[in-house]
C-alpha cells in the first residue's frame, strides 16, 4: 500500500472557507470591515477574497457595499451528492408540476440584475422549452422576471427598473419603465404573472413568487412552453397548480424555520 502522500495545506483555502462560514451563520450581508475583525484577517486579504468570490458568482454584491450568497453556490450543492436546500426539498414538487401540465418546470433565484435556474424538469414533449440549470437571463424578462421584482423592496425595485428606458426582447413585447411598475405592482397584488411572448417570440410562461423563509433569497416557480401548448382555456387550470403546490412548499419551508428557530432558543 502506497504511503500516505504529504501535502501543503494552502492558507488562502482555510481563509476563504473561514469568510464562507461567517455568512452561513448570518442570515444578511457583510462588509469587508465587519468580516476582517469578525475573524481577525486584514482587511486587504478580505477584499481580495470577497471580490474573487463574487466574480466566481459563489458571493454576489449586495446593497452598501455588501456581499451576500450567489447564485452559483446553490448551482454547486445541486451538484453535490444528495442535492441541496432548497433545490433537493423543491425538486420532487416540479416533477408533480410537470406531471399534471406535461410543460416544462423551472426553480429561478434572483442574483443582482438577473435569473438563473436553480434546478428544472423538462416537458416531456419532443418540442418543448428548455434551460439547463445555472442559466441566466436578465432580471426584466418575462413572468419569472415580474414575480421576482415583486418580492423586492422598492428602493432597490426601482432601481433596477430605472436603470432600463426599454423593457422586453421580444419583436412582440416593447413597454416603458411605467408600464413595467405597474405590471409588477400587479403580479406583487395577484402572486402570479403571465407572459405572451414577452422574451422569447412564440413562447408563453406563467411564474408564482416562492417564499423559502430564507433572507434575500427571492425564487419563483416558472412553466413554460410554445403558445400552442399554453391555451388562453387552460391559464386557470395551470395558475391554480402553480399556486396550490407554491402554498405547499411555503408550508414545508416555514415549518422548517421554525423548527430551526426552536433549536436555537
């Protein structure tokens, strides 16, 4: 049997994990100042760990010169052996969307100015929607997109609105930045949005906001296929399965947190 091979364990690695504990125990973002004396680093390394984990997409910058968990840390535990929160607990919920619209199903998180599928069960048909997980789109795109931006507060709603004089990809779909609040000050009163072909041409979406009791952690549950499979008759039917399995792992998650907030007393 060959003899145990020495390593040099890296310094850089154990500080980096020791930052990437230090916002596992908080549930809001950080500043360089607070993490540098929270775990006696100097303040130079702390900045140069934060940036390189925020281009990675691991951390992403949060308001005030903040840095909170991205988007690509969840995309890692998926990888992960037996999945992670939420995507593990959510994942058999969209196998049932799935099952009962035969459309494809998409888990999005917001990070910064975007959406990126978290996890997703394709549409069983040979012609179907499709986005392979870690994708992202812009933030102002589609129903996901409106559902999202419901959940923010806002000053930062406005200024991700502001910042686009024109919203919409598609040939079809082209609104001003007023028109857009009001679309989303009506998907934040109704918890739903709908999309005719606002980002793809041709392409149809309904969206519902999902409430996973995590701080700044805004998701949304996303179906979508062609505008034939997605029929004016049949939105009712589609919206109340979205919004009844939506309720269901709301429930689960707040049962959750509760739990784990009885653990910590």
């Amino acid at each position: 049997m060959d003899k145990k091979r020495e390593f040099r364990r890296v310094p850089a690695l154990d500080k980096c994990f020791g930052v990437l504990e230090l916002f596992a125990g908080n549930e809001r973002p950080l500043r360089i100042t607070e993490i540098a004396r929270t775990l006696s680093y100097n303040k130079s390394t702390v900045y140069n760990i934060l940036h390189t984990l925020a281009d990675l997409g691991v951390l992403e910058h949060a308001e005030e010169n903040a840095f909170r968990f991205g988007a690509k840390l969840y995309a890692l535990g998926k990888s992960a052996g037996n999945g992670s929160e939420p995507i593990s607990a959510v994942h058999p919920y969209l196998e049932e969307i799935n099952q009962k619209t035969r459309l494809s199903v998409f888990l999005w998180i917001r990070s910064n100015g975007h959406a990126v599928v978290l996890d997703h069960v394709d549409s069983p048909d040979d012609i179907k929607v499709s986005f392979e997980t870690g994708m992202r789109i812009p933030l102002l795109a589609g129903a996901g997109g409106k559902v999202l931006l419901s959940m923010l507060p806002e000053a930062e709603l406005d200024r991700l609105v502001s910042e686009n004089k024109e919203l919409g990809s598609s040939p079809t779909f082209t609104v001003n930045v007023k028109e857009y609040r009001e679309m989303i000050k009506i998907a934040r009163r109704d918890g739903f949005a709908f999309d005719d072909e606002e980002y793809i041409e041709g392409v149809r979406a309904l969206a519902v906001p999902l409430r996973l009791h995590r701080a700044h952690l805004q998701a949304a549950i996303w179906i979508a296929g062609l505008k034939s499979q997605i029929k004016n008759e049949d939105l009712p039917f589609y919206r109340s399965i979205l919004e009844d399995i939506a309720k269901k792992i709301e429930t689960r998650f707040s049962l959750t947190a509760s739990f784990s907030g009885l653990n910590h007393e």
